[in-house]
C-alpha cells in the first residue's frame, strides 16, 4: 500500500507514480484530494494577504 498526497491541481502522482504501481499490484490512498481547502472557496488569493504575512 502507498499513501501519497494527490490534489487535484498536481498531476504528478497520476502521470508517473500509479503506473509503477499498477505494473507491481500495489494500492494506492491517495489523501488531500481537495487541495487542502483550495476548492471550497475559503482559501484567500495571495493578494489579499499583507505583505509581512
């Protein structure tokens, strides 16, 4: 079993990672899948932020 962070935005895992899993028969939990709070509308742009923050 592999346990790896897998948003959304970043492709990596799914391009180059679950192959070689498949190809071995090893599982796959992927966590983060939401980009930690990104599409929940919740997340400030970076603009909103002072610039010491």
């Amino acid at each position: 079993m592999f346990q790896s962070e897998s948003p959304l935005g970043e492709r990596m895992v799914a391009t180059k990672v679950l192959p070689t899993l498949r190809e071995f028969g090893i599982g796959f939990v992927p966590y983060c899948p939401l980009g930690r709070g990104l599409l929940t509308g919740r997340v400030k742009r970076a603009e909103a932020f002072e610039n010491d923050d």
